[in-house]
C-alpha cells in the first residue's frame, strides 16, 4: 500500500518484527479514518448533487466547466444501492 512504501523510504518498515504492534495498530485506524471520510465526502457530494440537480444557477455554473458536468452526470446516474453501501461502509 502507499502508507507502507512511503514509511518503507523513510526507514520505517511495519513488516520488522521489532515495530512495536501499538504503530501497527495506529496506523491501521489511520488508513481506516481516511477510508471512512472518503465515504462520507462521497455521501455529501451525492446528496448535494439531488438537492441541486434543479437549481438554475448550480446548473449554469456547472455548464461552463466540463469536469463539473462530467462529475454531476456521474453522480446522477449513481445507483441507490451504490450509495446505501457507502453508508454502511461509513457506519
């Protein structure tokens, strides 16, 4: 994974049986964290899009860039049961 390679090169290697398990651990709740508010920034965002998905200005806004418009079609079209699993992986 990239957390390891990048303790790997500045000398920290977790695979060492002298790493004590307390880093191992830590670490482990670190990655799971930042799993967890990936999955929460990405239920925001899809909630945002419904609510906005009407709103006039946020459309023309969104026209003028075309990395937003592809962005706002993807979270359109996203499954119900996509979003359902993201919650339970937040919880």
């Amino acid at each position: 994974m990239f957390i390891f390679e990048i303790l790997k090169n500045n000398g920290m290697d977790i695979n060492d049986s002298t790493v004590p398990s307390l880093v191992i651990l830590c670490l482990s709740f670190l990655i799971l964290t930042i799993f967890s508010v990936l999955c929460f920034f990405n239920v925001i965002l899809y909630f945002t899009i419904l609510l906005n998905r009407d709103n006039k200005i946020i459309i023309n806004v969104i026209k003028k860039h075309w990395i937003l418009e592809k962005l706002f079609n993807v979270y359109l079209n996203t499954s119900k049961y996509f979003i359902i699993f993201e919650i339970c992986l937040f919880i």
